[in-house]
C-alpha cells in the first residue's frame, strides 16, 4: 500500500504534493483546535451555568443551613424549609437532585431520604467544595451515593459548592445539586458547532489563499523552466555544433601534420633538382673556367687580376650550394610510416649525434610498436628541435631522451644540464620551429607540451601526444 502511495505521489507534479501536504496539515491542525475550542466551549457553559446555581444556592439556601456552624445536624424546621424551596422556586424545580455534605463526608440532607444520615468517601470534587472552590462535570453516575439517580438518568450535570458562615470565610458545609443536560448539551453542541464553522471557513480561507500563492509560484517557476529548457537546447545544439566544429579542425589539423611534411619533402626535391643543379652545373662550369684562366694576370677594371674574381666567385657558389643542400636535407623527413615509435627516436637521436659529434642518452623502454603517422612526425620534429636547442644553448651536456607510455598516451622527455632559462621570458620561434613551434605541433593533436627550467638548474622539455584519438582519426 505504501508504494503505491508513493508511486502516486511521484507523478504529482511539487506544486500538487505540497498542496496535498499543506491540505493534510491544515485539516490536522482544524480537528485539534476545533477539538480544543469545543472542549473549552464544554467547559464553558459547565463552569458558567455552575457557577449561576451555586450562586443561587448561596443566597437562597445557605442562610438556612448557618446553624451548622454551631451543630452537626439540621432540625427538621431546617429540612422541611429546604424542601420548600427546591419544590416551589424556578431553579429549584430545575435542580432534579440536591444534597448537604459536612466536612466528614456525612449527607445531611437529600432529595432522597433514604440517604440522609449515610457517610460516603470524599471525593475529588468534594474535596475541592469544602477547600472553597467551586467544581462542576458531568457526571455518569457511577458513585454509590447516586443510586437513586441512575434509576431515571443516564447522565447529569453534578456540582458541588462549598456553604460559608455568614460574614466569614469558614466553610461550614458543601452543598450537591444535579440538573438534567439536555438543554445544557443542546446549548454545548450548538456553540460547538458555531466554532467548527468559524474553524473550518477559517481553514478553507488559508487553504485557498494559500493554493493561490502557491499556484502562481508553480505557474511562474513552471514557466521559467520552460524558458530555461528551451535555452539549454539552443546551448546544447551550439556546443554540439561548436564539437563538430572542433572536431573537425583538430582532424584537419592532424591531416595537415602529414601534409606539410609532404609539401616540405617536395620543397626539398625542388630546391635540390632545380637551384641546387643549376649551381651544381654553374660550379662545374666555373671549374673550367678557373682553370684556363689561372695563369691570367691582367687587371680588372678594379686593379685585380681575373682569376681572383673567379675563385672568389667560386667560394661563394660552393658556399650557396652546400647552404641549400642542408637546407634541403633538413626539410626532408625520412622515411618514418613503416618504422616504430623506438625506430624513430633512435634516427633522430643518430642523425644529431652524426651531425654535432655529441653523445645522447636514449632510452624508449615500454613504448608501443605502432603508432599514427601523425605522432611519429611530430615527435621527429620535436626531437630534432629540442636536441638541437639543446646542443645550441647548452654545449650537448647531459643531453638525454626517454620515451614511454601512461595509458593512451605517449609521452616524450627531452632534458639537457645546460644553464637553463626563464621560459617565462624566453624568445620565441627560434631555430627551426622554436619552443612555439614545438608546442602548437603538440596541440595540433590534442596534446599537452611543457618547459621547465630555470637559470642554471638545466632544462627539460616534455610532451604527450594521445595515441587512441589520432588512431581513431586516420
């Protein structure tokens, strides 16, 4: 049963449960007040309509029981007037029963004559009559004084009120009258039922101001969910949009990685089979020349002899063509798609030690056999640059290279004992790609790229080329 309660509560919107709720509390909190103000309303009229009788019972009664302040029973003078007027005065005809306690708990008179003489406990309310209160219920007739009554009744308003001495405050005995609840049950209910009406218009009208309050909140709260919807829409379909887009230009970038290696590559051939043959074929040339005009001394028009012309023009030629053969050779990239991660760095670290006759630590233990095109060529080039950097700013010292792998990445460690720098202020684009070319090299493929030095500590640099997404875009 609880579930399903729950499972219907779980398809009602919050503003519906709340009301629910706030419904339940407000109906709880009108039974218990309209309870409390029905009992005190009860109280009420008991205390009230008690309070008329004992008044009437202390000014027409009492000053007929005074003799009691001086002896423990009434006369018969005293009771025969007693009877009179409980049978001849309007109240008294409403009293259906009426008794005369002494302190002890003795009845000294009673409607019922029977019970006059007889001593019964001191009850409660007695007590509280011959203490000077006042103390009235309903009672169901239950003692054993009040066998008499329950033969006609079910239920009767019972009060007892204390007799004084005249002129004193002492109490000398305390009076017991019965009146029927009919009337007085009628004048209960319908002032009960006055005060639940007030209670409940009071309850309905919170209850609707109320739902009010809280229907224009969920209207309000409703409609500011709708406009934040809609606007995460729009966002997630621009940030959708804005993915393709940058998916797209990183997957063109890793294209152009292996593209400008081949624009490089043709650059080289050209620059080798154009200028550099026709400087080739000029040198070859000029070769003959010199030699048929070696033993040419006539001036020039600046005072020198020709052949010295010549051979200078020589030495620049040769000069021109060993620049553009090493310019041609660095641009061309080896042969790198069928050879692994290992093989490459290796190359790289030859080609430098060969080129600068420095000695490199490499050490590409725990690296994968195969990798992109992509990565390889990047990590070529950053070796190349970062070793050369290394040779140029550091004399070769302490030059070393690891290579391994953290999950789907490889990462790459150049590091030098050299005298360091501030990469905060370091120049950049120097040399070939410079620590700027290296880094946006590394950010092409979503990689990460790192420098950390300081004057006279040496330096280290670092990349992390992701291996699982470039694969995944060729």
């Amino acid at each position: 049963m609880s579930d399903k309660v729950r499972e219907v509560l779980s398809r009602l919107s919050l503003a519906r449960q709340f009301m629910l709720a706030s419904l339940l509390i407000l109906l709880a909190g009108m039974l218990i007040i309209g309870w409390w103000v029905g009992q005190q309303i009860e109280v009420g009229v008991i205390n009230r309509t008690a309070a008329v009788t004992a008044l009437y019972v202390d000014s027409f009664i009492a000053p007929h029981l005074q003799a009691l302040a001086t002896q423990e029973e009434l006369t018969r003078e005293h009771l025969a007037v007693l009877d009179e007027l409980l049978r001849r005065t309007p109240l008294g005809q409403r009293i259906v029963a009426f008794k005369v306690w002494s302190p002890q708990g003795r009845i000294l008179y009673s409607t019922t004559p029977a019970l006059t003489g007889l001593t019964f406990r001191v009850g409660p309310e007695l007590g509280r009559a011959l203490q000077g209160e006042v103390a009235s219920h309903i009672s169901d007739l239950r003692e054993a004084e009040n066998i008499e009554e329950r033969k006609r009744w079910d239920r009767l308003l019972e009060t007892y009120a204390p007799i004084r001495q005249t002129g004193t405050e002492q109490i000398i005995a305390a009076s017991e009258f019965y009146q029927p609840v009919d009337d007085l049950q009628a004048e209960i209910l319908a002032a009960q039922a006055r005060s639940w009406l007030v209670v409940g218009a009071a309850t309905l009208a919170m209850y609707v101001l109320l739902a009010g309050m809280v229907q224009r909140g969920s209207d309000t709260i409703a409609r500011q969910q709708r406009e934040l919807h809609d606007k995460v829409v729009q966002l997630t379909a621009l940030l959708e949009q804005n993915a393709q887009l940058h998916e797209r230009v990183r997957r063109a970038a890793i294209r152009t990685t292996a593209l400008n290696e081949r624009f490089l590559r043709r650059i080289s051939a050209d620059l080798h089979d154009g200028p550099g043959q026709d400087l080739g074929l000029a040198l070859f040339r000029l070769d003959g020349l010199v030699e048929q005009c070696a033993p040419c001394l006539t001036p020039g028009r600046d005072g020198r002899p020709a052949n010295v012309d010549l051979n200078v023009i020589q030495t620049a030629l040769d000069n021109a063509l060993q620049e553009l053969r090493a310019i041609a050779t660095g641009l061309r990239l080896p042969e790198l798609e069928r050879v692994s991660i290992a093989e490459v760095a290796a190359r790289t670290v030859d080609a430098h030690e060969r080129k600068t006759g420095s000695t490199v630590a490499l050490n590409t233990d725990l690296v994968p056999e195969h990798a992109p095109l992509p990565v390889k060529i990047t990590l070529y080039r950053l070796l190349q640059e970062a070793l050369s950097n290394a040779y140029r700013h550091a004399g070769g010292a302490g030059q070393r290279v690891r290579l391994w792998t953290e999950g789907d990445n490889i990462c790459m460690e150049v590091a030098d004992a050299g005298p360091g720098f501030d990469p905060a202020s370091a120049a950049q684009g120097d040399g070939h790609l410079g620590l700027t070319g290296m880094r946006e090299r590394v950010e092409l493929l979503g990689g990460t790229f790192a420098i950390q030095s300081e004057p006279g500590r040496g330096t280290v640099v670092g990349a992390r080329l992701p291996l699982a997404q470039v694969m995944s875009d060729e």
